[in-house]
C-alpha cells in the first residue's frame, strides 16, 4: 500500500478512517477537515448520528426535528455547523468548494425560520475532532487516515453513515475499492 502522506490535508479535505480502527470515536469515520496548520487541526466526523434532535438543544429552532451529528470528542457540549452552497452567513469560514463551516447563528435561526436556506444543506455537530501540533501528520504516516481529495456535497448529506465511509472510498478506485468491502471484524469473516 503506497504512503497516504505525499500530500499535506488542507481545509475541505476528507479524513477517511482506515477500516480497522478501533478508536470509537473515528470507527469507520469520516471527517471533514475545517483547518489545519502548524498548530493543529480542526473537523467534524460527517458520519456519527448522536441521538439528539436539533429542536431538543436549541430553544429557538424547537420547530426543527433535525438530525445532530457527532462533530468528535473534543467538547461535546458545543454546537457547530457546516452548510452547502453559496456563502449566506456572515462569519462563515469557507473549507472546500461551496462548503461553509459555521457563521453567524442568530441570522441561521432567522434563515431556517423564514424558510430561506435549504437546511437539508446545514449539517449540524455536537463536539468537534482535534489534534494538536503535529498529531494528525503522525497519525496518517500511521496510515491510520485515507486522505481523500473528494468535496462533501448533497449526495455525501443523504448517505447512510456506512454508505458515506463505503461510497467514497469506492470512488477513489483501485485499492481503496477493495477496502470499501473490507468487514468491521476480519475474525468474522
């Protein structure tokens, strides 16, 4: 298996969990990179439902039945957000081509409540993924990550959890297809 550092993450790429993982907070993750630089590196696991509703931690969207994601470990009494689309926030922070990480929350309640944005393109985290210094470069010469260059869209938001983890390594062809169907527990097999 080649090495998946030649290339450094930047924001907007995907951390993709090599299958046999372990760590229950990444097993068969994905994580959207939101920074990453010489201090550290910031994301949100894509694909971990929690078992809360939107309108059941925030009073002023109680209108909403949405799903919240597992951003990660770090800090799980936070809420965050990433979007699709053109920038509509004031404050977002863009992390790939059409992709926003959070922004000003007032004007999103404003927005979901009128109707205004699309909130089946908001995606919403409790917690977050973070490494320090140096941390996550270790890790992938660890081969503990796939770095994946493929941007989160529509599709990535309607994927099923496994069929997010499955789906994208299937596109990156060659070796990563056959990892896609590798099974959670190899014994088993």
């Amino acid at each position: 298996m080649e090495k998946k550092t030649e290339h450094t993450p930047v924001a907007g790429d995907l951390l993709i969990s090599e299958p046999f993982l372990q760590d229950q907070n990444f097993v068969r993750s994905v994580v959207l990179l939101c920074d990453h630089n010489e201090e550290g590196s910031f994301g949100f696991v894509m694909n971990k439902p929690s078992i809360l509703r939107l309108s059941e931690i925030v009073q002023s969207l109680d209108f909403l039945d949405k799903e919240v994601f597992v951003g990660g470990p770090v800090e799980q009494n936070t809420l965050h957000f990433v979007y699709l689309g053109e920038k509509q926030l004031e404050g977002s922070v863009s992390v790939g081509d059409q992709i926003w990480w959070g922004g000003d929350f007032d004007q999103l309640v404003e927005k979901l409540k009128l109707n205004q944005m699309d909130l089946d393109r908001v995606r919403f985290f409790i917690g977050y993924s973070g490494w320090g210094a140096g941390q996550l470069q270790d890790e992938m010469n660890e081969e503990t990550w796939i770095l994946c260059h493929e941007n989160i869209d529509e599709n990535s938001f309607e994927s099923t959890p496994e069929d997010l983890w499955k789906g994208l390594l299937k596109n990156m062809g060659g070796e990563f297809r056959l990892i896609a169907n590798y099974p959670r527990d190899p014994r088993l097999n």
